[in-house]
C-alpha cells in the first residue's frame, strides 16, 4: 500500500493517550504514525489519572479532531478501561506511542510488554522530534495556565480551547 507515495504497512494503529491537552510533540508522532500505518485511531483515555484530566473528553477530543482534519486515514475517539481491551474490541494490529527521551523507556517498556502480554498486540515506538522532546501536555498546561506564552508548542486548535478556558468562556462538562 502506498500513501503520500511512500510504502506503508496496511494495518489499523491504535494511538492511546490522555491529550490533556494535544501538543505539538503528539501532532507530529500522529502526522508520523498516519505515514507508516494504514488506519490510525488516535484514541483519548476516558479518566487518565485518578485526580482526572484538566480538559473534559468532549474538549480532548475536539481539539485532536480539529488538528488532524489534514489527515484522512487518522480518526479521534476515545476508551475506557484497559487498552489492551480497547486494542481486542476494535481488531487493532499495532499500538503506536512516541517517546520523547531515555526517561520515558523505562514505564513504556513495561507497559508496552503488560499490553502484549493481554492482547498479543506489540507497541510500536516512534521517537518524537527532538525539538519537541521537552514538550509534555504537563508542563505546557503549566506554563500556559501562569501566563506563559506556549503558542509554538500546542497546535492552534487547541490553544483557542485553552485560551477560552482560561478566559472562563469555555467550561469543560
Ligand atoms: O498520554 P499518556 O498519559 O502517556 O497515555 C497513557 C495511556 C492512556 C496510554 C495509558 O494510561 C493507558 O493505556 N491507560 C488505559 C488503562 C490501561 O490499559 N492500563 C494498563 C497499562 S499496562
């Protein structure tokens, strides 16, 4: 199969993860993933941390889907549970992360073996753009949320949700 004229692998890719909220570190693995595999579903976690996530779902996913309308074989939906479920429930092949450093091996490693190990489903790792590499969804709501000016790190769509937000226009639900 071919795309953009380069050779893909046809499969379905799944792309988990919080996206509180997308950054562009998670646009650029998504732009990368939708080369390489056939069908990505970027999929948002329901409830990511017990404390919660910042954005509500319908926001994450808004903002995802805003930013990825330039990619036809990527779609935005969300689960609940183990994704190792989620990856059976919707016949994924492959489950694709991004990793930003040494520091990020440790946990995905274990993870990625846990997932395998529930599903048969192997992650595949992309390495993220290094001028994204101290980019987290963590430190960008930080900064932002202080004042700072964090417009060449999240991708427009996402800045418009996060500037409503924190002009008390946009409440989550
Ligand atoms: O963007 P994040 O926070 O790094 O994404 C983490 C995510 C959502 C991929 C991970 O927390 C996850 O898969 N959660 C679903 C619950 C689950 O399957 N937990 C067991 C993992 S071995």
């Amino acid at each position: 199969m071919k795309r953009n004229g380069r050779a893909t692998v046809a499969t379905n890719a799944v792309l988990p993860g919080s996206f509180d909220p997308p950054t562009n570190g998670h646009l650029d693995v998504i732009e990368r993933a939708a080369k390489c595999f056939g069908w990505v579903t970027v999929a948002v976690v329901v409830n990511p941390q017990k404390r919660g996530p910042m954005f509500s779902l319908e926001e994450r996913e808004a903002m995802l889907r805003e930013c990825t309308t330039h990619l036809p074989n990527v779609t935005v939906t969300h689960f609940r549970g183990l994704l190792a479920d989620y990856v059976k429930e919707i016949e994924a092949d492959v489950i694709v992360k991004g990793l930003r450093a040494v520091s990020d091996f440790e946990s995905e490693m274990s993870t990625a073996l846990m997932n395998r190990s529930l599903s048969g489903v192997d992650t595949f790792f992309l390495m993220s753009d290094q001028k994204y590499s101290f980019v987290s969804s963590s430190i960008v709501k930080e900064v932002f949320f202080l004042g700072g000016d964090v417009a060449a790190l999240v991708p427009e769509p996402a800045l418009r949700i996060m500037a409503a937000r924190r002009a008390g226009t946009h409440r989550s639900t």
